[in-house]
C-alpha cells in the first residue's frame, strides 16, 4: 500500500513538469517569433528583408520626395522654367542625394527633372 502523501507529492511533481514544458514552449514560441523579426525571412536564395531593411527603404522614399519636391521649388522659381543642372544645386544635405541603403547616389536627369534610385528593388520608387 502506498501512503497518501507519496501518491500527492507524485502529483504535484508531475504539475511542475508540465509547468516547466509549457513555459519552455513559451520560451521557444517567443524566440522563433523575435528571430523572424530581427533577422528576417525571406525565398531561399533572396536576401532577407528585415524590419531594418524596409525603414531604410522608407528613408529612399522620403529622400526621392523631398528631391523631387525641390526640384518642383526651384523650377518654378527658375524665370525660364528650367531643371536645376545638378542635383548639388538645391543645396540639400548631403545624406539625402544617396540611397539609405546601398548608398548609390541618386541618377538625375536634368533634361527631364526626373531623379530616380539605382538600388535593386527602388526602381519604382
Ligand atoms: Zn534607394
């Protein structure tokens, strides 16, 4: 005959053992979560896109809007209504004439006043 307090401590060790595979599971779930965010996911053979990624390719956006914004300024304050000859002429900061993320300098087209990105994936930007 085996004593009741053997059978209840039996139990309460068997508890815990489901307490410690449920916070481990937990633990793992959270893990693959963070690890998906932070390092990206992405096709085999496709570099990953990271939440990193994608803000600096929101700065490329923002950096092409104010461009082409003050082209738009200074070609309506130019009396011949001509493109600035360089991009250097709107004497923006330095920072913002080249991709945040491949760092390529923004092709301009003065003929046209057309700026646009040569980074994979900005083209359309
Ligand atoms: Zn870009």
């Amino acid at each position: 005959m085996i004593p009741a307090h053997s059978i209840r401590s039996s139990i309460k060790q068997a508890f815990s053992l489901i307490e410690i595979l449920l916070v481990c599971v937990v633990l793992v779930a959270l893990g693959a979560g963070l690890s998906v965010m932070l390092l990206g996911h992405g096709k085999p053979g496709e570099k990953a896109k990271t939440p990193i990624d994608r803000a600096k390719s929101t700065v490329c956006q923002s950096n092409l809007t104010s461009i082409r914004q003050s082209i738009a300024a200074s070609q309506a304050g130019d009396t011949d209504g001509k493109f600035p000859q360089t991009l250097e002429e709107l004497k923006l900061p330095k920072e913002i004439l080249s991709c945040d993320v491949g760092k390529e300098p923004y092709i301009y087209d003065p003929a046209t006043g057309t700026v646009r990105c040569i980074h994979p994936g900005h083209e359309n930007y």
